[in-house]
C-alpha cells in the first residue's frame, strides 16, 4: 500500500481530467454540431437558390416559346421571388462573399432591364423570331453565370460540410482515447490501493 495522500491527490487529478474532458467534450460537441446545422441549412438553401434560377429560366422559355399569358408571366414572377428571398436568406446567413452577391445582384439587375423591355414587347405580340433568340440568348447567358455562381457556392459549402464533419470525427476518436487512458489510469490506482 501506497502513501495515502499520493493516492488522494492521484485520484483528485484524475477525475479532474475527466470532468475537463466531459466539459471540453460539450463545449466542441456544441461548437461542431452548431457548425454542422449551419452548413445543412446554407446547402439547402442554395439548393432551393439553385431551383428557383432554373424555374426562372424554364418559365422563360415558356414565354418566348408559347408567347405571353397572365398564367406564364404569374409563374415566372413566382420563380423570381423564390429566387430573390432564397438570395436574402444566404446574405442573412452570410453564406455570400462580397464578390458572389456583387455577381448574382449584377446579373439580376442587368436580367430586369431586360425583362422589362422584353415583357413589354411581348405582351404587345410584336416580338419576331429574330428577337426571342436575341432575347433567349441573353437569359441564357446570364442564367449560366449566375448558375455557375451558385455552384461555386454549393461546391464551398459541402466542402466546409466534409471538413466539419472530419474534424469532428477526429475529436470524438482523441477524446475517446483520452478518456479510455484516464480511466483506465484511475481503476489501476484505485486497485493498487484496495
């Protein structure tokens, strides 16, 4: 049998390892779990982001192949505004850089000067073939660079995502091992002295 005060102050320090362990094992678990819901709820917001633009330019489409109805134009007013309140959601979020709302509010500004010119001359009917490619081809455009945007932010974010959840499962194994090694260290000390 050992000194008994060595064996008291083994015991305190052992136990106050694992009681840093179980807080510092909250406090990250915290940290990453609030990390991990942050980066699922950014993708799924691009994700919708990423909809909205393409029902954008589907309705677009619509118009310039079927010509204008109230229905069409209804729809297409519909995609925009999906798009634009998933757009605030990820500023709110600050899932944005700068650059990426500079890019996606340009192409939408540049995108409303044309629509409305393009909604006027449609609705008058006095669009020629000549024009609905001119105008099919300036959404294309911009709708492929703001598509492209989008993914460079979704490409970011699942990355972000993969990195957490690493980082997260490195965590868990060095605690795990901490916390075996302590343990075990305090059952042989309490066994030597029984």
């Amino acid at each position: 049998m050992g000194n008994p005060n060595i064996f008291k102050k083994k015991l305190t320090v052992t136990f106050s390892i694992i009681i840093f362990l179980i807080v510092c094992s909250g406090v990250l678990g915290w940290f990453l779990t609030r990390q991990i819901e942050s980066s699922d709820k950014i993708i799924n917001v691009v994700h919708k982001l990423k909809e909205a633009e393409l029902q954008l330019r589907g309705e677009e489409k619509n118009l310039l192949i079927r010509g204008f109805s109230q229905d069409r134009y209804l729809r297409w007013q519909k995609a925009k505004e999906s798009f634009h309140r998933n757009f605030g959601e990820l500023i709110g979020l600050k899932a944005l850089t700068i650059i990426e709302i500079n890019e996606l509010s340009a192409d939408h500004s540049e995108l409303s000067g044309i629509y409305n010119k393009f909604f006027d001359e449609i609705r008058s009917g006095a669009l020629s073939q000549n024009e609905i490619i001119k105008y099919d081809e300036q959404f294309k455009i911009t709708g492929r660079k703001t598509l492209a945007t989008i993914e460079n932010i979704l490409s970011r974010e699942q990355k972000i995502s993969s990195s957490t959840d690493t980082q997260a499962d490195v965590l868990i194994v060095i605690f795990l091992i901490v916390f075996v090694a302590t343990v075990s260290f305090l059952i042989v000390n309490v066994l030597k002295h029984l």
